[in-house]
C-alpha cells in the first residue's frame, strides 16, 4: 500500500476535496483499491463521503487503542474500491490522550496500523488538518508521499517554509523514505491576471517543487459538496473533474515501481 499524504498548514486551499476527489478517481477511474483516512477532527471528507459519525471507530481510536484491529475502523463507501476511517471532534481529545501516554511510542501509531491491512489496498491517502500535531506527524512518518495544495494569493506561500521543515524532520528522525512531491495550484482562475502571474511567481520562486497539473475555479464544485458526490460524478465535463483526472495521472508517473517491495500489494504504475 503507497500512502499520500495532503497537508497544508494553511487553511482554505480545498486539501479536502483534492483528498475525495483524487481517491475517488483512483478507485473509479484506475481501479485501484484505495483507503481514504479523515484526519482532521472537522471531519469534512466523512462527511463528503456520507459515513460522519460518532458511533463508529475512527482515527481517534487508531491513535488511543493500545490493541486496536484497524479492521474495525475501516468503512466501505458508496463507491466501489473506496473505503474510508472517519474522523470527529474526539480527534482533539485523542490528540492529548497520546502526549500524555508517555509509554508507547506517539508518532509511529498509524505506521503500526497500516500493517494489519497494507496488503488489502492499493494507495491510502490521508487528508490531514491544517496543523502540525501528532496526529499530522503521524501521518507522516506513515507515508510515503506528500502533496501540498496552494492557492494563487497574497499569502500563497504562508506555511510552507515550516512545513518543509517538518517534512525534512520527519524524514531524518522517523521516516527516510518520506518524499515531498511538490505543490499543485487549486482553485485557479485562468483569466484572472493576478492568477497568472502568482503562478509564474512559483515557479520562478524555485523552492518548492510545482506540478505541471492546477486545478481550475469551477461554479461546480460548491454544489458537488452539498451533493455529497466527488466532482467526476457530479459534473464530469467541468474543468475541475478533468484536472484532478490529470492531477491522478500525474502523481502516478512519479510513483516508482514498489510491487515487489516488500511483498506490498498493487499495481505497478506506469
């Protein structure tokens, strides 16, 4: 299982609906299996995905069970290939439950997880907070890739400097196969001048890496959230479905070949 992490210390920068969207469409349109994990405590992508509850084991209970099956907290979608471990406002507590357990290990609690259930899926992808905690530093050292999505404003680069260095950290001390993949541009006005230009700002800032993929502002995308629908179901033909289609493709051909690695399960990406 390759899992993806989403993060941005900024809020506002659709991480989530890229989380939905982009695990959707790998399980829709590439037939992968594929584990979409809430964590953040607003628990938006459950609820994107109609399984927001507090009646079911989520992430809060992967981080606090001393012997947790993460089997338990895994939840089939509407959709087939899409399962899902939710999230709600008992992540906070949760969160401090762990700082105080001083007794096992805090930042490895999703890693040991995964490892009940890396040979069921293809590709986990963990929409993360807009925060550095211990449930995001434990998304990290679980991961094998980071994206990061920034819109085009004034405060476009506001929290990457400290994200980057958490990334780095992370790396040295918990997860050296960690990769920072780049950023990619949501929420993108083609016509907007100022839009243009930040874009080329990025690039020519140089120090975070910028896929050629952005995401386009569409009228759509609001509504597909009420919709309770990815935006490949709810519009296909707006610019938004095909970007994130492109923004999948793109993430795979910078997927190595890990079939054989480690006896972990899915398919080779080309």
């Amino acid at each position: 299982m390759r899992v993806l992490s989403l993060i941005h210390l900024k809020g506002g920068v659709a991480k989530t609906l890229s989380s939905v969207n982009m695990a959707y469409i790998l399980a829709a349109v590439h037939k992968k299996k594929v584990l979409l994990m809430d964590n953040d405590k607003q628990g938006n992508a459950s609820k994107i995905l109609n399984r927001h509850s507090y009646d079911r084991p989520g992430v809060a209970e992967i981080l606090t069970g001393r012997d947790m099956d993460m089997k338990e907290t895994i939840q089939h979608t509407d959709y087939e290939g899409l399962d899902i471990v939710t999230a709600n406002m008992n992540l906070i507590s949760a969160s401090l439950a762990v700082m105080l357990d001083q007794k096992r290990p805090q930042q490895t609690r999703f890693k040991k997880a995964f490892g009940q259930v890396g040979d069921a899926y293809d590709f986990c992808i963990i929409d993360n907070a807009p925060d550095i905690n211990i449930s995001t530093i434990n998304a990290l050292a679980a991961s094998d890739d980071v994206l990061v999505p920034v819109t085009v404003d004034d405060f476009a680069i506001d929290g990457l400097a400290e994200l980057k260095e958490q990334i780095d950290y992370t790396r040295e001390d918990l997860n050296p196969s960690l990769r920072f993949c780049g950023c990619f541009i949501t929420q993108y006005d083609r016509q907007n001048e100022a839009d243009r230009q930040g874009m080329e700002y990025l690039k020519a800032l140089g120090e975070y890496p910028l896929l050629e993929t952005y995401i386009r502002r569409t009228g759509k995308m609001k509504p597909s959230t009420f919709a309770r629908e990815p935006i490949l179901l709810y519009s296909s033909r707006c610019g938004a479905s095909r970007d994130y289609k492109a923004l999948v493709e793109e993430y795979l051909k910078m997927c190595p070949s890990w079939t054989q690695q480690g006896g972990e399960k899915g398919g080779e990406t080309k």
